[in-house]
C-alpha cells in the first residue's frame, strides 16, 4: 500500500510510464514529467494502440524487470474504443474488464515489492473520437479510479484535466488535441504538471 505520509518520489527514484501512444513518443508527456522531476529517472514505456491485455503481456520485461522504485500506468483510450468504429473487428475491452487488469497490473507491482503505484484515468474523446465513440469513456474514467482504491494506488485525474482544458466547447470540436484522441504538443505539457501534482498532494 502506499504511504500517504511521504512523496510518491523519493530524490533518485525511477519511475516507469507504461501506456500507449500519449506515453510513448520523444515529445509525450514523459519528456516533461523528466524536466519536471530532474533528480529522478523517468522511463518511458508506451506503445501506440496498446490496451491493457497486452499491456499485461509485457508488463514484467517493460516494466518489473527495469526494477523501479514507481510505476505510472495511463491506458484506457484504445480499451473504451476498441471493437467500435474503425476497430469494430477486435475484441471488446469492458470497463470491468479493464479495472481488473490495473489491478492486475498494481497487484504484480506489490508481489515485486513496487509499493508507489499511480493510475491515472484515461484523457478523454474529442472531435471524430467523441462522435465515434460517445460518452463510453466515462466509464473507464471509473474504473480507472476504482481500481487505484481498490488497490491503494495513486490516483491521477486526468479526465478532469482534459475538460477543464476543453472549457465549454461542444465535445464534437477539437479543444485540446489533433483528432479526438492525441493531446496538441502543448497539452502534454499541462498532462505533466497535473501528474506531478496527483502525486505531491
């Protein structure tokens, strides 16, 4: 479990991101997190498309076998669209579905004594995202967040980013990203900031 009476990051501690194509990237969100935190380490382990089934797959050789003090996990975009519109032909990923493989993945973090375990919720649908898929998000949006209580995780809101930074602009129009689903450059700026803010309250 974590302690809430100390920093999730320690000075000298690594932390891994996993997640998918908002994490991996040269310009994601991690390259700010790694300004932000200069006496840390922060890898970054995302891979574009990736839901949480197989994010479980390479979960111990991308993440427990790089032996970090800290795991971040942000997944659940490709879960809440997979098997509807363009991806209609894969298997769905249900919202408890994809509660029990964080927990799942927060579960191997402890088993390897990776007690500072963060989840964050997915970021949100725009443009021709949120007019493929609809309000679907929000309920990874919950289950993101009662899997980090059910497993004593860190909880980062990126959901409620996501629509203070789309204001009151319909959903149907592109606020913050570039086609419904990936943040303009400078939001993973603000994605940075907010995750350092989750773990430092």
């Amino acid at each position: 479990m974590l302690d809430l009476t100390q920093p999730f990051l320690a000075k000298g501690e690594k932390v891994v991101c996993l997640g998918d194509s908002l994490t991996q990237g040269e310009n994601s969100y991690v390259k700010y997190l790694q300004e932000l935190l200069p006496d840390n380490t922060v890898i970054n382990a995302g891979l574009g498309g990736d839901k949480t089934p197989h994010a479980l797959t390479r979960f111990k050789t991308e993440v427990l076998d790089l032996e970090p003090d800290a795991v971040f996990i942000f997944l659940g975009a490709n879960d809440a669209a997979v098997g509807r519109g363009c991806w209609a032909d894969e298997p769905t990923v249900s919202a408890e579905a994809y509660r029990c493989n964080l927990a799942w993945m927060a579960h191997l973090c402890h088993l390897k004594g990776i007690k500072k375990v963060s989840i964050a919720t997915p970021f949100g649908f725009e443009g021709k995202a949120y007019l493929a898929h609809g309000e679907i998000i929000k309920e990874y949006y919950l289950a993101a967040r009662a899997a980090a209580d059910e497993m004593g995780a860190n909880s980062v809101p990126l959901d409620a980013l996501f629509h203070e930074l789309h204001g009151s602009a319909p959903l149907s129009e592109c606020v913050v990203s570039r086609d419904g689903t990936h943040p303009l450059a400078s939001i993973h700026e603000d994605i940075a900031k907010a995750i350092v803010k989750a773990w430092n309250m």
